[in-house]
C-alpha cells in the first residue's frame, strides 16, 4: 500500500470540513453502520503487505456539496473547491481554494463557472476540468457534504475558532438555517471572541460570504476550519480516529479504498499543512453576457501561481491548452478588479 494514501487520511479524517464545495458520483455503498464503535474491534495490527514504491508527491482534490437530500454525485454543484499537494518527502500538505465561480473550460460545456463541473458530469468531469485548465494530474477525489462536516466537527467536541465583529452580522442567519436543517440548537454568536464552536456553528461561520473580501475571505474561513479539523484529528487517539473515520466514510464519496485510509491513519501525526491559500489572486469579478463569474486575469498566471504554490520546488510553464483557454478568456474579460496577490 502506497505511503502516500496518507493523504486520504489526512481529508477522510480532518477535511470533511470542504463541505461546502464538492464534486463526486454518487458512489455505490453498504448502509451506513448504526454503531460505529464496532469499528474499533481489532487489537491486533493489521497485517503488514509489501508496501509499493513511495511517490514523491501525491495531488488530489476535495469537493464540498450543500445538497438537502445528501446527493453527493452528478447533478450537485460543488460551492467549494480545494486541491491538496501531499509533499511525501518532507511530509507538508498544501491546500489550494479555486473560487466557485471561477471562468473556465468545461470539456462539452464551453467556457463556465467551474463549480457547473460537477453538475454536468461527477467527479470525473470535476477532476477533468481542474486538470484541463491548470495542467494537473489528479486522479482522486474525496466528496462531503455540508452536514457530514458538522457531524464530524460534533464527533470531535468542537473547534476553537475567533470570530471577528463584522463576522457576527453574518453568522447567525446561517446558524439559524442549519438548526433547522439539522435539527441542532445552536446558540447565537453576538459579540466578537474566541468560541468553541459546535457543529452548526463551524458549518455556519464557514458559509459565510458578505463580509469584506467576499469569495477569498470565505474560501479562507473553510480552510481555516479544515486546518483546526486536521489539527484536532492529530490528538485524537488511535481508536477514536478510527471510530470517527469510519462513520465518516459511510456519509461520503471517495475512489480512495477505505483499507488504505483506515491502514494509515496512525500517520496522520506525520504530516503538517504548511500552506493554504485562494485563487485566482487577479481577477474580474462581474458579469459576462449577464451572468456573474470570477475570470482570472490572466488563466496563464493563475495557473503559473498554483503551481509555485502546490509545489514549490519545480519550474512550470504554462501548456498550449491552458494558453489557449487564457487567451479565449482574455477575449472577452474586462480588466481585472479584484487584486489579493498581497493577501
């Protein structure tokens, strides 16, 4: 088994917080277990196999769906995206937010907000289309749904989290919506602080999007919400990892092998995020043809700054295919007017 399915591990366990965005068929499975702490059952280690050559690097993508009816596949749109470098060599994890609304090429669908990819085609046109436009190679995917995070985050006692003043404007209309969804009792959030946040509440500052920043600020609340998951997961101990992982892989969508995540999440202690951030940094942010997106100005750059950021240590220059589809954008674009590249 390959070390780098750590990585599973590292989102099965701690990432279920990209809810909020997500991509992925909607995967052939057992009922879900009523116990989950039959999971628990083996004192003896699993037996060893002849582990397959380390990669160097493993990159996969995480999709967020907000679906009522838990529908995780084809026909969901993905609110959140993040794609995930695992450095296996010096055990670092990068975290790369791509916008929901960002205009890209959708293979059969022209150019489109990428969050559409998952709509027209499951998680095989999502991961198409994030390797179509920034030259990437992800062949796997993991899918979770809004109230499976707020589950896992209850599972995990809660998350301490600062919540600012212009974030309490916001905050509690979404706490409202999601107790009544869930069924949960939330409390309110009326004054800036440092909170230990439930379920409902870490799913509900997530969501937030009208603040100052917009896009970039709520796709920095998600990650940041995914850094104090993972955080959490790392001190947890054996058997309660397993536990938690176990009911969370019954309530999502994933091509990883549940044996390869469960097998290797004693090593999520290993690995460390060394680095989240948002893109497009540029952009046009308004309407084309009277429907709103997110264009990078330019694709080439953003494509070029992705990839100085999920992997640090090598040149890139951008593909005819991704210079093509920038171009193609460039074409009908205003000019940028949003700037983060300080951010």
């Amino acid at each position: 088994m390959k070390k780098r399915r750590i990585l599973a591990v590292l989102m099965i366990v701690a990432l279920a917080v990209a809810s909020f965005s997500g991509c992925g068929k909607k995967k052939e499975k057992e009922e879900p277990k009523k116990e989950t702490k039959q999971v628990v059952q083996e004192e003896e280690e699993p037996e060893e196999v002849e582990e397959e050559p380390e990669v160097n690097q493993e990159t996969f993508a995480i999709f967020g769906v907000d679906s009522r009816e838990n529908n995780l596949g084809k026909g969901t749109r993905s609110d959140s995206l993040m794609v995930v470098n695992v450095d296996n060599t010096n055990k670092k994890v990068y975290i790369a937010s791509v916008y929901r609304d960002c205009y890209v090429q959708i293979e059969g669908h022209g150019l489109d907000k990428i969050t559409h990819a998952h709509s027209f085609g499951g998680p095989e046109l999502a991961m198409d289309t994030l390797n179509t436009n920034f030259d990437l190679d992800i062949q796997k995917y993991i899918t979770v749904n809004f109230m499976n995070v707020a589950e896992l985050v209850d599972d995990m006692d809660g998350i301490e989290q600062d919540i600012t003043e212009e974030e309490t404007k916001y905050i509690n209309g979404y706490i409202d919506e999601l107790n009544g969804i869930r069924g949960t009792s939330s409390a309110h959030i009326t004054e800036a602080g440092t909170y230990t946040l439930d379920g409902t509440q870490a799913v509900a500052f997530s969501r937030i999007r009208y603040t100052e920043g917009g896009d970039y600020k709520r796709s920095e609340r998600q990650r940041t919400v995914l850094f104090k998951i993972f955080s959490k997961a790392q001190e947890l101990d054996k058997a309660k990892k397993i536990d938690i992982a176990k009911s969370m892989l019954d309530k999502i969508n994933t091509n990883y092998l549940e044996s390869e995540v469960l097998r290797l999440l004693s090593k999520i202690t290993e690995y460390k995020v060394e680095a989240m951030d948002a893109f497009p940094k540029v952009f046009y942010s308004g309407k084309i043809d009277g429907v709103f997106y997110e264009v990078p100005v330019t694709l080439n750059d953003m494509s070029t700054q992705m990839h100085t950021f999920l992997y640090p240590t090598e040149t890139y220059t951008p593909s005819e295919t991704v210079q093509s589809i920038s171009a193609q954008e460039s074409a009908v674009a205003p000019t940028a007017n949003n700037d983060f590249t300080q951010q």
